[in-house]
C-alpha cells in the first residue's frame, strides 16, 4: 500500500536518488544552453543523442577540436546512425 511505502527506506533513498538525477540534469541543460545560447528540448538525453551538440560544445571548450560536425539538414532532418555515431 501508498502508506506502507512512504516508511519503506528503499523507497525514500530511490525517490531522493531520482530527485538528485533530475536536478543534476537540469544543471547541465542550464549549463550546455548558457555556454552554447541554445534552447534545448525537454528530454535532454533525446537532444544529445546525435552528437551535434556535444561536438559543438567540445569545440566551445576546446576550439577546433571536433573539425567536423554532421548536421541535419531541411532536405535531410535525421541524420543517419553512423553520422551520429562519428559526431559522438
């Protein structure tokens, strides 16, 4: 039941655990948005996992380190997954 597990201490560490993920998450998108002046969207993970923005955050940090950054274009929005695979 609800009650019984509101007093379950696996259930508090899980729930504090996911609350400190969450926050930490938060951090970074404030932190890769500020440094990049981009605006993110909602499921961080989904936004990164092209690489696109974590190649130009490298070259941010570390100017002309990732030379070349594949890019979705209009003509072609998804990048296929050896292009993402080489940005990462």
């Amino acid at each position: 039941s609800p009650a019984n597990d509101s007093a379950d201490p696996r259930v508090r560490q899980n729930s504090k655990q996911r609350q400190e993920e969450l926050e930490l998450i938060e951090q970074l998108r404030k932190n890769i948005e500020s440094r990049l002046k981009v605006s993110l969207p909602s499921d961080l993970g989904a936004a990164l996992t092209d690489g696109v923005v974590l190649c130009h955050l490298a070259n941010h940090v570390r100017p002309r380190s990732v030379p070349s950054i594949h890019v979705p274009s209009p003509a072609v929005p998804k990048l296929t997954m050896a292009k993402c695979r080489r940005n990462v």
